[in-house]
C-alpha cells in the first residue's frame, strides 16, 4: 500500500480527521480526536495502529512484518512493516480498521453522540 491507498481508506471510515500534531513528516488519522494510525509521509511502508494486547501479543508471534508499536506504547500499539514480501494488503486494511473500531468503541457515549449528530 503507498500513502496515498491508506490515506484514502481511512478517510473512507466516518468522522475521520487528519493532520500533522506532531511534526510536518507524521500523518496521524483520529476518529473523536483519539488517534487509531500513524504514518510517515516520507516512509509510508512502516504504519502504526492501535491494536487490543491480546491480538498484539498473537500478530507479533506470528508474522514476521508485524511489530511492536515503533515509539508508542507497545502493549496497544503495533506497527506494520508494508514493504515486507509477506505483507498482505487485506490484512493490513483489516487491522486499520480494527484500530479504528478499537478507538472508536472507546469514546464516551457524548463523543459518540456528537460525532453522529453532526
């Protein structure tokens, strides 16, 4: 997947915002201003997304392009190497919007709330 395929299929998931909070190369995707995949703009072969410890623990023993979150908390976090030969792009689709149903199921019901009655 390039920048431009994640881009677009995160932005496909509802109440989806991007930006830059970091600095100008780190591409943050959040749903209720929580962050669910972050991306180097410049190295869009590495991507990072929240992940539940238990699934974690199992896709790190089990693939080898599937890592502890690079610089986040590596019990919730876990980061995909795209450019691996074994990379399965619909495995990677699949755990974005995991990460994306993680956080958004997180949110308060009156953040939740606010999203759906925009």
């Amino acid at each position: 997947m390039n920048l431009d395929q994640i881009r677009s299929f995160c932005l496909s998931f509802p109440y989806v915002t991007e930006g830059f909070p970091f600095n100008e190369t780190t591409l943050v995707f959040k749903v209720g201003g929580k962050m669910f995949l972050l991306v180097d703009v410049h190295e869009a072969e590495h991507i990072t997304l929240k992940s539940s410890p238990s699934e974690l623990e199992d896709l790190t023993e089990r693939y080898d392009w599937i890592t502890r979150g690079f610089h986040m908390n590596k019990t919730h976090w876990l980061t995909l190497n795209l450019s691996s030969l074994h990379a399965s792009q619909s495995m990677a689709e699949n755990l974005m919007l995991t990460s994306y149903n993680l956080v958004y199921q997180g949110l308060t019901k009156k953040i939740r709330q606010d999203l759906e009655n925009r």
